[in-house]
C-alpha cells in the first residue's frame, strides 16, 4: 500500500501534452510521406530536362530554349508553345469571367429565393464530374462544327463555353462554401429594409462578403483551364498542353521542362490563394475590432 501510495498519477496537462506531442510527430510522417510521394516525380521530371537521356550529358538548353524562346539548336519550333500558351491565359481569363457571370447571381438568387432550385443546380454543376471529358466532346462536337460554320469562327477562344462546363463542379463548390459562410438572408432583407434595390444589395452589400469563394472558385477555374487537354485535342484546337504534346514529338526535353513551368506556376496559385485569403480574412477582423472599439 505504501508503494501505491507513492506512485503519482499523472496530471491532465502532462497527459494532454503527450498527446498532442505524438499527434504532432504522426502528422510529420504522414505529410512527410505525402512530401516525397508528390516530390518524386517532379524530381524526375526536373532531372529529365537537364541530363540527355542517351548520352547522359548534363545542361540546361532545354530552359535556355523556353526562356529565351529559341528552340532551333534543339531541333523544336517554339512559336506554337508560346501560341497555345497565350490561348490558354486568354481562354483562362474569358472562362472566369463566364463562370463568375454564371453562378454567382444564380446561386445568390437561389439561396435567398428557393433552397430546392440550389440542390438542383448543385446537381447540375456536378454532372461534369461524372461524365468524362471525351463523352462531352461527344456531344460538343456537333454544336462546335454548326457554331463555327454559322455563327463563330474557328478560333480557339471559343472553347470557353466547353471550359465554362468544365469547371462547374470546382466552381460552384468553392462559391457554396462562401455563401454558407455567411447569413445572406439576413444580410440582404437588412439592406432592404434601409432602401436599398436588389442591385445594390448584390454589389454593395453580398458581393464584398464572397471576394474569396470568388477569388477561390477563379483560381481553381484557371488551373483546370491551363490543363485542359482532351476537349481541345478532340475539337481540333490547340492550347497549351495541345502544344506541350506536339512539342514532345521534336524534343520531350522541353515539353518536360514547360510542363513543369505550368506545375510550378499552379502551385503558386494556389500558394496565392491562401495568402490573399488570410490578408482578406486579417483586413476584416481588423475593421470588425475598429467598429466594436
């Protein structure tokens, strides 16, 4: 009984500290694991371009090549890179524009008016996901081929109406978070009831509260857009991964090397993302504290 007696248990905070201490090395390994699962074939992929995969000769002509946009000593024609990448970012800006013109009044409107009308656009939005890329071109193939004849041209911009569809489920995703996030009936029937039209309400008073469901659902858009490849490739147009693949057939090295370019510069958005969301979220805090103090 005496040595029972001297045996202390151990208090609650070293207990919760222990635990928070094998949490934290469990979360170190997992992403740790994660790290090197993703971080391998980048790395594979980076050491490609810059060692020759006969010779084994070491160089960087491959960036050389991207960056100062003369391929012609590596045997590769840089004009359709530097074509389809500016198709992509024109398709890119175009395609947002669409998807923001879209959803938000639609999905404002059926959140405030009719919660049905929003599961059955959720559902809508969510059919792309489902329906892979090459049955959709399917379908598109016959309305692009009369659109081009009758009304449009030929011009790659005009895929953003096929990219619009394609970034429906990612979009209206992120959009939705945003409005749950927030009271819009309230804050609406508020604005309202001070005088203010429904124009005003969706500009002045919903839209500054959705800028990073907005930002979110634009960024995520553009990194599907950037790498796009079956409907283009099917509908006869080039883009960017339409030119990465071509250029792989004269010199992987570079088509590599720019893949990883677009690899890098999705990362960055997203990376960008998280900061304008953070600086967002501290700006409003900040404003919040000014008004209580």
């Amino acid at each position: 009984m005496a040595v029972m007696q001297d045996v202390k248990p151990e208090q609650p905070v070293q207990l919760r500290a222990i635990r928070i201490r094998r949490q934290r090395i469990v979360k170190t390994l997992v992403l740790g694991a994660v790290a090197i699962f993703l971080a391998t074939p980048l790395l594979a992929m980076l050491l490609f371009t810059v060692r020759q995969p006969l010779s084994g000769v070491w160089g960087i002509e491959p960036w050389k090549a991207i960056f100062t946009g003369d391929g012609s000593s590596l045997g590769a024609d840089m004009s359709a890179l530097w074509k389809g990448l500016g198709v992509s970012l024109a398709l890119s800006a175009v395609t947002v524009v669409l998807m923001l013109l879209l959803l938000v009044p639609t999905m404002v409107m059926a959140h405030i008016r009719n919660k049905r009308l929003e599961r059955a656009i959720e559902w809508v939005s969510t059919l792309p996901l489902t329906i892979p890329a090459i049955v959709l071109v399917v379908g598109l193939g016959p309305m692009y081929r009369w659109m081009s004849i009758n009304l449009l041209s030929t011009n790659p911009i005009w895929l953003c109406f096929a990219y619009v569809i394609l970034v429906l489920p990612f979009a209206f995703r992120a959009l939705a978070v945003g409005l749950r996030s927030i009271d819009v009936n309230t804050l609406s029937e508020a604005a309202r009831s001070l005088g203010a039209s429904w124009p005003k309400v969706f500009f002045k008073v919903l839209i500054p509260n959705l800028w990073q469901s907005m930002l979110s659902a634009s960024f995520i858009s553009v990194a599907v857009v950037l790498g796009e490849y079956t409907v283009a490739s099917l509908l006869g147009r080039t883009n960017l991964q339409v030119a990465l693949f071509q250029l792989g057939q004269s010199n992987a090295q570079i088509s590599t090397a720019m893949s990883l370019l677009a690899l890098v510069f999705a990362t960055v958005l997203v990376v960008a993302l998280d900061v304008i969301a953070e600086h967002m979220r501290r700006r409003q805090e900040k404003g919040q504290n000014d008004v209580i103090g």
